[in-house]
C-alpha cells in the first residue's frame, strides 16, 4: 500500500514538472485532476506492461539465445586455442 501511494505522488509530481516545463502539456492546476491523471497513468501502465513484455519475448529469447551460444563459445572453445607467440628481436 505504501509503494502504491509513493508511486502516485511521484507520477503527480512528475505530471506538475512536466505542465511547467513542457510546452502544450497542459492540466488543471487542482490536486484531483493531478490525483485522476495519476491513477489512469498507472493503471495503463498496469495493463499495457505485461502486454509490451509479451510481445516481446520473441525478441528477448533470441537475444538470450545469441548470449548465451557466445559465452558456450568463449568458455569452451577458446582455451583449446594455443596461442603462438615469438619474441620480436630488438634492435
């Protein structure tokens, strides 16, 4: 309950930084209205997140895919390479 009440009043204070600094943003200057806007700007969040993060999995999967085959690659491979070198003669 108390992370829910901090994220309003952080999403409040956000929406009355960004009316005075953001050109065309425009709310009206009463606590409710920041107080309204807040809670539908959460709840949106609230039902759109998990929506964005299942549209992305494919994306996340192959990307973990690429890691994890580079690291597999890294680990077991590279060791087996030896490595040559020769002193360079000085002058």
């Amino acid at each position: 309950m108390r992370n829910l009440i901090l994220k309003i009043l952080s999403t409040m204070a956000s929406f009355y930084v960004a009316q005075k600094l953001v050109a065309g943003f425009h709310l009206e200057s009463t606590w409710q209205a920041y107080l309204i806007s807040a809670i539908i700007f959460l709840l949106f969040n609230l039902l759109v997140g998990p929506l964005i993060k299942l549209l992305l999995l494919p994306i996340n999967l192959l990307t973990l895919r690429r890691l994890l085959c580079r690291n597999l690659y890294i680990k077991l491979l590279l060791p087996r390479l030896e490595i040559q070198c020769s002193r360079v003669a000085s002058r």
